[in-house]
C-alpha cells in the first residue's frame, strides 16, 4: 500500500514538472510564429506603477544595443521593444559569431498582473570579411518559422534552444524589475534657497 501511494506521488510530481516544463517553453501564436509568453500575477499593485517599472526596465536593464524602446503607451498600458544576440559556433579549438537572431519583446499591464512574449525571431548569418571579422550577409534575414532547410539542423536545435534561454533570462530582469520599488528612478529633490537678507 505504501509503495502504491509513493508510485502515485512520483507520478504526480512527475506531471507537475512537465507541466510546468511546456507552459516554461516555446510555442506558436495564432500567426504560426515562435513565441515565449508569459503572465504574471501581482496583487495590490496598479497597471500605472507596473507600467513605470517595466517603462525603466525595458530603457535601463541592457545596452540599447541588446534591447530597446520602439514604443511605449500609457493610456493602452503597452510597452514595445527589439533587440537580438549572437549565436556562435564552435570550429576545432576557436568559437566564431555565426549570426545574430534579433526579436520583439511586447509588455502589457493592468491592474494586479501584466504579460509579455517575445515573438519575431529572425536569424541573421554572418560571414568572414577580407579582414578576418564576421559580420552579417547583406540582404539575408531568416525567420525561424522559415528556417528549417535553410539552417543546418543541428544549428536550428541549438538557435531555438538560444532563443527560450535568452527569452528566460530576458524575463527573469523584467520580473525582477517588476518586483522591486527601488528599480524606479528617485526624484531629485531641489534644494531650498534661503535669503539671508530678508528676516
């Protein structure tokens, strides 16, 4: 009896973790494209404080390089992004940039919770310059719903698995962001002028 109900547990515990595991990975939207979508629950805050904490996040927590502001509104509670990283590539001893996958990041709040994804993968393969530098091939965009066929297959594992870590650790800043009062910027305090002449 004893065994049967430690069985059961397992495989309950097991059903937990791979639940958690699929609602933790990529999907396809309602356009067939990848996406990393996830909601948050945030009871006694306000969409207005949310959305000034994910407006700081989205301007401060990486180089523009990395991620920045397309648009931001507040009466819609909606704040856009893009970004990208790079892929590499190992080659016997030395690792190369083989391209760059840039994405769109969506943030939208209201009040008590907000939602994001990342959506918009699109590879970029680079190539060796006369300098010996890797930089992008002109003209070529790859968009990951496209990029089987087009990119080697174990490449294409490896860049999707690239995209759900960096969606993760992406979303794992916003969230740590949304949590914390001190990530908003402080008003500075101007300081009182006193006359002396007059008392």
């Amino acid at each position: 009896m004893m065994m049967k109900n430690i069985l059961v547990a397992f495989v309950c515990l097991l059903f937990v973790k791979t639940a958690c595991a699929q609602k933790d990975s990529l999907a396809f939207d309602e356009h067939d494209k990848y996406i990393y979508y996830q909601t948050v629950s945030k009871p006694g805050l306000s969409a207005d404080s949310l959305y000034n904490r994910g407006l700081y996040f989205i301007k401060t927590a990486y180089p523009k390089s990395k991620l920045t502001v397309v648009t931001a509104d507040k009466t819609e509670g909606v704040i856009t992004g893009k970004g990208s990283f790079l892929v590499s590539k190992k080659a016997f001893i030395t690792t190369h940039e083989d391209g760059a996958i840039s994405f769109s990041l969506r943030i939208e709040v209201k009040d008590s919770k907000y939602r994001y994804w990342f959506t918009d993968f699109v590879y970029t393969p680079y190539q060796r310059n006369r300098y010996n530098v890797y930089e992008p091939v002109p003209g070529v965009t790859i968009p990951m719903e496209h990029a089987q066929g087009k990119i080697d297959k174990d490449d294409f594992a490896v860049y999707l698995d690239k995209i759900l870590l960096n969606s993760k650790q992406i979303g794992g800043t916003l969230k740590a962001y949304m949590l914390k009062t001190s990530a908003l910027p402080q008003e500075v305090k101007k300081v009182k002028k006193i006359s002396t002449k007059d008392w």
